[in-house]
C-alpha cells in the first residue's frame, strides 16, 4: 500500500541531520574563500563563492523544510525549538540576500551580511545542539574554575548517592523512592530539557500523560506498562530502555519501578500505607539506606574468571519465552545472570528450563517464584552458583541441605520465608558465604548470636537489629 503524502512529509523529515550539514560545510567555506580573497586582494575566487553561497542557499532551504517536518513529530522543548527553527529560516534567508549582495552591492555591505550570516550560523548550531543533547550540552562539562566565573557547576558524575531517608515507613513512595530512579536514569532524554518520542517522565501529570504512542504506566498492571516492558527488553534490542549507551537501571530499580506500577502507581502514598510484602520491604531499606544507582558490582569468585561453553540458544529462548530474563553478566562472557523478577509462576515444574542453563548461571533470582523445597533438590546442579535469591518463596530449613553442595555460592536472600534456627546452622557449612538476608523468617535472635559466634566473617542482615 502506498504511503500517504502525510507519512511521506514525516519521512522527509527525518533528513534533517543529513541536510543541516551541507549548508554548515558550505558556508564555512565561503568564509574561507572570502578570507583568502580579502588577504590576497584579488576577485579570482568571486565567482566561487558566489557559487558557494547559492548552495549554501539551497541546501538551508531544504534543511529548514526537512526540520520543520521534523519538528512536528513533537518529542522536543518548545521554547528551543522554535528558537531554533527561526534561526534556521533567518539564516537561510539572510544567505539569499548575501548572495545577491556579492554580485550587486558593495563590498561592506555583503561583509556586513557574512558577519551576520556567521552569528547565525553559530547560534542556530546552538539550540540544534540543545535540542539534541539538552539545555547544558555546553556548560554541563566546563571545568573549574570557568564553570564558577559562568555561574554553572561542573558535570557531576552520574551516580549520585540518594538522600538517605531516615523512616522508610514514613517516606512517600514516588517522592523519595521513584522519583530519585527517574531522575537519575531517565530525566537526560524525557524531561523538560529534551522530550524524546514526546515523553516527559519529570512531572506527575506528563508521567501520567504518556508519550507519542500514548500512556506508559498502567495502574495495577507493571507487565502491560510500556515503561516496564521497554526496561525488560534485551540490550541489544533497539526499543530498549534506556538505550545500551547509556548508564542502565539496576534490578533493584527495575523492582522498584515493577512494585510501583503494580501497586497502582501511588504517588502521595507513605510506604507503610501500601503494606509491602518482606521481599519488597528489603529492597526499600536499600533505597532508604542512600544506596547509590550503581549497580552492585560481582562478588570476586573465581567462577567470574572462568568462561564455560555458551548455554544452549534453544535453551535460553526457552526462558525468555517463559519471561525469565537471560543475558551475560559482561560483554562476550558465557557466564549468565538470570531473573524471574517478571516471571513470579515458574514452579518447581519449571527446573528443567532453567537446569538447561545450570552450568552458565553465577546469578539467580528467583524471588516470589513458587519454588518449593522439591525444586530445591535440583539446585545442586549449579555448581557455578555466585549469587542465589529465594526471597518470598515457600521453602523452609529442609531444604537448605539442597544447598550445601554450592561451594561458590556467596550470596544468598531467604527474606520472607520459613528458615529458622536450624537452617541458619546449615548454611554455616557454606565455604564462600560472604552475606545472608534472612527478615521475617522464624530465625531467632537466640539463632542469630549462635551463628554469629560460630561464623563471624558471615554478615547475617535480619532486619530487626
């Protein structure tokens, strides 16, 4: 089926960055020539630039035309683009009757117009560039002291700790939780500096609101919100979010952002209000503690030197299809890192999928699965296991003799299940065990002192100390 002119006009536009090159190039090299002509006080090259600046006419035209056409795709701040826009339509105009004036008016008048053909150049290259890398392109990386003289600060890095909160209970969810994630990994390309595909995530209204595609969260329903689907993509996917040149969101944010949505995006709302299971209450005191965006880095296991055989690609469509997220732990390494953070039903019947991959996965989550202690029985076969979280699950101190056999495992979160006293002993007999969250299970403080007198070099997080 043939395009419609209007689709047609739209794909003109995205020419724009091609065309608005030809006309900088050219006119740079009619200052050049102008230059050299008034240096060597000879009219050789008249007919040169003359020439040079008819392109230089025509091409603006058409750059303004196709940016223009751009332009109406929405997604940029409105001040700057018509800043801009009207800068391009005055510099393309102002080069026509420069062009007129080097074959017809005297020569101080036409320099006149060159030196202001020059400013527009420059300030129309300006908000372009401000349209495209945002308002502080220029200043944001000004060193000290220029930065101070210019009443800018320098660039700060881009991981930021967040402001500790001193009662999670008390903290707003969007406020001091949800808002700090956006704005550190989101704001660059969706606020009211630079609006991409229309899409402002810095107010509560726009966020609502949506983009060019229409609404991005919908309340009570994460895995339908084109904001969770777009941070679950794969990396290399090019809808992906944000895009893989940029600073990625950790899992913990992503869990933050999926617990969000599908609490019914609550924006006034305290935390204690929503009444959070303990997996999710875990992951807030993290928030809370001033963890930074960061993302935590590997524990240093040897396992993370070896590289195994690359997992079966059948065998990880198989997961992907059942929405458990698969992908390296670095680039070209076959070591995985596996999450269900989107897929909480896989069932002890699931094992064989993720065993399929058992000798590849350094990290699991596998909280607020409904794994059990039967699944459990398996998990001696990931050998390689770093990193291991069961959080919210429905197994108890049984099955921890399942675990024993992981001599690698560093890691390991039983928030929110049956562990108690006994199990904790178990896992004493760990030989990596570096960590162990365990809030709200059956573990005693009486349990707690025991291990910690046998197995100091363990820290033990019970979230009531």
């Amino acid at each position: 089926m043939l395009l419609s002119l209007g689709e047609w006009m739209n794909y003109f536009g995205h020419f724009h960055p091609l065309f608005v090159h030809l006309p900088i190039g050219i006119l740079i090299l009619v200052f050049v020539l102008e230059y050299i002509q008034v240096r060597s006080k000879q009219n050789d090259l008249r007919r040169a630039i003359s020439i040079s600046l008819a392109a230089g006419f025509i091409t603006a035209v058409f750059s303004c035309l196709a940016g223009w056409l751009l332009g109406q795709d929405g997604g940029y701040a409105a001040t700057t683009l018509q800043l801009h826009q009207w800068m391009g339509i005055s510099l393309a105009a102002v080069t026509g009757i420069g062009w007129w004036l080097q074959k017809y008016a005297a020569p101080r008048f036409y320099r006149f117009i060159l030196a202001v053909i020059f400013l527009l150049l420059m300030i129309t290259g300006h908000y372009g560039g401000s349209l495209t890398h945002g308002d502080d392109y220029l200043t944001a990386g000004l060193p000290q002291p220029v930065a101070g003289w210019l009443g800018t600060e320098a660039k700060k890095d881009s991981v930021r700790p967040r402001t500790p909160v001193a009662d999670i209970n008390r903290a707003q969810v969007y406020a001091d939780l949800v808002m700090p994630v956006l704005q550190e990994k989101c704001y660059s390309c969706h606020s009211a500096q630079k609006i991409k595909g229309a899409l402002r995530l810095d107010t509560e209204t726009q966020l609502m609101k949506g983009g060019k595609h229409g609404p991005v969260v919908k309340a009570g329903d994460a895995d339908a919100s084109e904001l969770i689907k777009r941070l679950l993509l794969p990396a290399e996917d090019d809808k992906r979010m944000p895009p893989k040149d940029k600073e990625q969101l950790t899992k913990e944010e992503i869990a933050l952002l999926h617990w969000w949505v599908s609490a019914g995006l609550p924006m006034k709302q305290q935390v204690a209000e929503m009444k959070p299971d303990s997996a999710t209450t875990q992951l807030l005191h993290t928030f809370a503690s001033g963890a930074t965006t960061a993302s935590t880095p590997a524990p240093l296991s040897p396992v993370l030197a070896t590289k195994p055989p690359a997992a079966d690609s059948m065998a990880v469509q198989a997961l992907i299809k059942r929405k458990v997220l698969v992908s390296p732990i670095a680039k070209e390494q076959t070591l995985l890192d596996v999450s269900c953070i989107n897929a909480a039903d896989i069932t002890d019947t699931d094992m064989p999928l993720l065993l399929a991959v058992a000798n590849n996965i350094v990290f699991l989550q596998a909280e607020n699965t409904r794994i059990s202690n039967a699944g459990l029985k398996e998990f001696s076969r990931f050998t390689n296991l770093v990193r291991l979280n069961l959080a919210g699950t429905g197994i108890n101190s049984s099955g921890i003799t399942s675990l024993l056999s992981l001599t690698h495992l560093e890691y390991i979160n039983l928030t929110g299940t049956q562990l108690d006293d006994a199990g904790l002993m178990q896992l004493a007999g760990l030989p990596a065990l570096k960590k162990i969250y365990a809030w709200n299970t059956r573990v005693t403080t009486a349990g707690a002192a025991a291990f910690r007198t046998k197995k100091p070099d363990i820290q033990l997080q019970l979230g009531t100390e």
